[in-house]
C-alpha cells in the first residue's frame, strides 16, 4: 500500500510495499509515484494513468489486467492495481498493489490442465474440437483444406498387458514427442485417448502434403523405443485420414469418417495410412448387424462346438480333445471363430457365448461316457474378457457339478497374453480354476511376452506351441530354435508341451526328436463334429497311428 498526496508525491508505504520496492518509507516518501513505479514495472503510463483518474473523478478504480512488476530481489510479479481517493475535497489517493502472481500461476496451470493431456502435455479432445472447428471455417472461408490424420498404436494393448502401464506410459510419450516433431508448427497433435493420437493439418491446398506426413508418422513411430529396463520395443501404428471441407464440413463426422479408416487399416494388418472412402460407411454397419446376428445366433443355437483329437507322441494314442467353436450363421454356412470372437468380445457377448461353451463340452463328455466311450481331457478356450472377472469360475463349477463330470477331464486354454497382462489377478484366477482340479493350458505359446518367474509361479499344467512356429520348423532355423526352447522351458517347468498345426509329417518329426509330448493339426485331424469323434475315441484311426509309427527313431 502505497498513499500519496494531490501532486502524487508519496507520503508513506507500508512494510509490504518495502519489500516490493526494496525501499523504505524514509527513501520513498516525497517521491512522484510514477518514477518510483518506473522502476519496477513497464506498464508505469497505465498505472499512473489510473492513478491520476481516480484523483480527478475522486472514485476508487482498478487496472483491469495485472501490471508485470520486476521486483528487487529479480523476480516477476503479477500485481493489481488499484487507486482509492482520500478525503473529500481530493487530499491524495491509497495505491494498493495486490501481489496476484500466485492465482493467476494457477489459473493458468488450470487452464492448461482443461485443455491438455496430463501424461504427455498435448492438447486433449477439447482443444482439439476447438481448433478444428476453428480451421473448418477458416477453410471454407479461404478455399483450403483439412485434413484430421487418426493415429493409432497396433497391438499397444499388448505392451500395457504384458509389460504393466508404466512402460505403456512411458511408450506414450515417446510418441507424443515422436509424433509433435513430425508436424509443422502450425499444426496440432493431440491425444484423442488411450493410444489414440489426432494430427490437425490446416491450410492445405492439396492431399499430397498430408500423404507426406502420414509416411513420415509411420516411419519415425517404426523406430524402436528404449523402454526401462532395457527391452527395446517394435512399434507401429496406423493412421486414417479425412480431409475437410471435402470429406465433409462438419467436425464430428470428419473425426468418425478418421476413425473409420483408421479401422480398416487395421483389421488389414495395421502399420499403414489408409484414406476415408465412402464405403466405410457401409462396412461399419456390417459390424452393427455382426453384433445382431451374434445375439440372435445365441438365442436361435446356431453354434456348436467341434472337436479337434490331441495325439500322444510317445504312444500314439489320443490324449485329449480341443473344443472349438463354430457358428451355423442362416446363409453364410459354417463360420470359423476367426471371424466373430474378435466382436463377440468387443459387444461383451463373449461372456455368454463362453459360459455355453463351457457347459456344452462337459455335457458333451458327459454324453459320451454315458454311451460307454473311453474319454481323455477336454480343453475349452477362454478369452482375456471371459478372464476380467471370476465369474468363468463358476461357469466351470457349475458346469462340472451339473455333468457329474472329473474335473481332471477339464482344460481352460487361456492364451499368453491373457496370462500375463494382470499377473495379480492372472494368479488368483488360475489358483481358483486349479482349485476345482481343472488344468491349465496356455494357447499360443510364443506370441506374446511372457515371463519366466510368472510362467513358474502359475499353476499351469501345459504350454501349447503357436502353430505359426510349428509351421515353418523344417525351414526356418529361427522357428526351429524357439520350438526347441519352448519345449526345454516347459520341461524345465514340469508342463507338458503341445504343438499346433501339425500339417507334414516332418513336423511331427521334428517335435518327436525334440521331446514334444503332444501333436494337434490337420496331419492327424481337422476339428470334427461330436458325431465323427465318436471313432476317435473307440479307436485311433489307422492313418494316425500309421503317421506317428513312421516316426524317424531318436539320434
Ligand atoms: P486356437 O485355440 O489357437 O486354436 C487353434 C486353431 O488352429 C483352430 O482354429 C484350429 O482349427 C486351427 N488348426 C488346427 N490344426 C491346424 C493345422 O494343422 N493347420 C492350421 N493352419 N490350422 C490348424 P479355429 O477353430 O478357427 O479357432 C481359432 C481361434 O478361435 C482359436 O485359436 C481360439 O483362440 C479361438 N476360439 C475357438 N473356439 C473358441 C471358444 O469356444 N471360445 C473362445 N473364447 N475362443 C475360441
Ligand atoms: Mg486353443
Ligand atoms: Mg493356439
């Protein structure tokens, strides 16, 4: 607080404007205010100025926006202003300067907060409606365009799954920065969620700016990233784009039409930039009515289960079944799980579609041994979403109780991934289904990352060999090796080991040299209804038995 009199000659100044000021009442009093304000503020005409106003009109007036204030100890302030007259007959003023720094830090801080991302400090969705909205009209004002460029991390949900969020975290704003050093300046990069990133392109005369930086994002997001602990991760990604006014002037529907293509990029096969096309339009009804015909499929019993035989190398007997599903969808004949699980688990019908298959297939041995059929283990596969909960467990529960079935005629194939991405919950999940006496298999053996000290702490009772590495063993040096690791890892466990997809007789070949306790693929069978395993289980068909007797005798 600072007062003076008519002439504005300062005649005291509190302790606090001391410190602002790095004077005392004794240096300062007599001074003009405005050379003593020169000296710490920039703004000293406005400040004066509604000094000298609040003299003449004798009422109290405040500076509307703060005055940058340079204090003596070399720190910048935010101060408000404001000049209150004295006496009636206009004596002098009160200046008080109100130390605001603080607050507007704050408001500031807040500001940035609402409109940005907290993990990687870009722009959010809000900020980024705003400017798109913003370069919407100014395109169709100046006869340019925008494009929306929708990046998406492929597979990033394996990262989080196997490796925990904090290095999803990390891999996140390496591509923040990745992606922000990509762009012009006057373009936006904002994260639109998750792994989801939106580029804003404004001011474009043509599409062959945008195709140059699509490439670009897709080559410097291939580049590997160093995440802690020294695992170097392979990264990719794809990118949809919409171009507006031509796509469309509208913002919503230019994001929905980026997304769209996004999609199509990946389901074929990611790690490319593909452009909005009308016909996405219709495609994604395609998957509306994908998730009608499920439901409906459900209800009408339009799925059934076929059986895939499992052979034991050794002794060429059949040692188990794998349970796989199949849909009898009205025109389309018989459709593989390939097709439908992936949306079955996005619509959450994957739950209900689960618990059937688990009932069905212990009925199902349940029928056979009461038709007096000598039966082996069953396996049923569960997806990560049957996992997110407990409830598989008393689907399984309940489906043993209700067969009258041994639990040691039951196996859950869970696949690698499913296993390890809350490994908390992985471990009470598997001690539970272990409980009840069910084994554990794990599916797709190789594809994911797994780790070894869960790997032995898990009850798992199997490991099952991917059959894109059983595919190529005679060939490929690199398949070759990681069968054999596997094989010596799940020995080393006390697991016994399963190979999908043996198609050639080499193959088995090789697994039986190696160890390999088991063999499933279509050298011995394809998946058959119920009716056909009926054979298979009174007797080994002789062209099986035929394929493991021939058999090369161990080196
Ligand atoms: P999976 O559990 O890894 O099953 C093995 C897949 O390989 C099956 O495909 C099987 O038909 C196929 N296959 C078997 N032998 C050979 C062979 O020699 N060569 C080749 N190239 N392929 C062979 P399918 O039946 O289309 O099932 C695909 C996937 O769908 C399964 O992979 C499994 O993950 C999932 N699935 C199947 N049934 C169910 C189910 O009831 N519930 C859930 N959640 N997922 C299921
Ligand atoms: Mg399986
Ligand atoms: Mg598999």
């Amino acid at each position: 607080m600072i007062t003076i009199d008519e002439d504005t000659r300062v005649t005291m100044i509190n302790p606090v404007a001391e410190r602002f000021t790095g004077l005392s009442h004794a240096e300062t009093r007599g001074r003009l205010i405005g050379d003593l304000l020169r000296d710490f503020t920039d703004l000293t005409a406005d400040a004066l100025g509604t000094v000298l106003a609040s003299l003449k009109h004798r009422q109290p007036i405040r500076l509307p926006d703060p005055i940058p204030w340079c204090g003596p100890d070399g720190r910048n302030y935010a101060l408000r202003l404001t000049a209150t007259p004295v006496g009636k007959a206009g004596e002098g003023a009160v200046v008080v300067l109100n130390d605001v720094t603080e607050t507007l830090a704050i408001t500031a801080r807040l500001q940035h907060e609402a409109t940005h991302d907290l993990l990687t400090g870009l722009p959010n969705r809000a900020l980024l409606l705003d400017r798109l909205h913003q370069a919407l009209a100014n395109a169709q004002r100046r006869g340019t365009l925008v494009a929306l460029l929708f990046v998406d991390l492929d597979r990033f949900k394996r990262i989080n799954d196997s490796l925990g969020h904090y290095v999803g975290d990390q891999v996140l704003q390496v591509v923040a920065e990745r992606l922000q050093a990509s762009v012009r300046a006057g373009d936006t990069v904002a994260r639109w969620g998750g792994d989801e990133f939106i580029v804003l392109m404004d001011n474009l005369n043509d599409r062959s700016a945008v195709i140059s930086v699509a490439r670009k994002l897709l080559e410097v997001l291939e580049r590997e990233v160093e995440a802690e602990g020294g695992t170097d991760l392979v990264l990719s990604c794809s990118v949809g784009i919409s171009v507006g006014p031509q796509d469309s002037p509208d913002a919503q529907t230019l994001l929905s039409m980026a997304d769209k293509a996004m999609y199509r990029g990946k389901i074929e096969g990611g790690a490319s930039y593909t452009f909005f096309a009308p016909d996405m339009n219709t495609w994604s009804r395609d998957r509306l009515s994908m998730e009608g015909a499920l439901r409906h499929g459900l209800i009408n019993r339009e799925f059934e289960l076929y059986y895939q035989p499992q052979v034991d190398i050794d002794s060429g007997r059949l040692s188990g079944l794998e349970a796989l599903i199949r849909w009898h969808r009205p025109g389309s004949g018989v459709v593989r799980p390939d097709v439908f699980i992936a949306a079955a688990e996005e619509t959450g019908l994957i739950r209900s579609m689960g618990e059937w298959a688990i009932r069905e297939a212990t009925a199902q041995v349940a029928r056979w041994r009461a038709e007096g059929l000598e039966t082996v283990p069953l396996a049923v596969n569960v997806s990560a979403r049957q996992c997110s909960d407990m409830g598989i467990v008393d689907a399984i529960r309940e489906a043993l109780a209700d067969s009258g079935l041994d639990p040691r005629m039951l196996k859950v194939e869970l696949t690698e991934s499913t296993a390890m991405r809350d490994p908390e919950r992985a471990a009470e999940l598997l001690g539970r289904i272990d409980a009840l006496g069910v084994g554990i298999a794990v599916d797709d053996f190789g594809t994911g990352y797994s780790s070894l000290s869960l790997l032995k702490r898990f009850p798992i009772s199997e490991l099952k060999i991917d059959k894109s590495f059983v595919g190529d063993i005679a060939a490929n040096n690199d398949d070759a090796a990681i069968v054999r690791g596997t094989i010596a890892l799940a020995h080393g466990l006390g697991m016994k080991v399963v190979a999908e997809g043996v198609e050639t007789e080499p193959q088995l070949d090789f697994l039986a040299r190696h160890g390999c306790n088991v063999a499933q693929g279509y050298l011995f069978a394809q998946p058959l209804p119920a009716s056909e395993i009926r054979g298979w289980l009174a007797l080994l068909p002789p062209h099986a038995l035929r394929a493991v007797r021939n058999l090369r005798p161990l080196e």
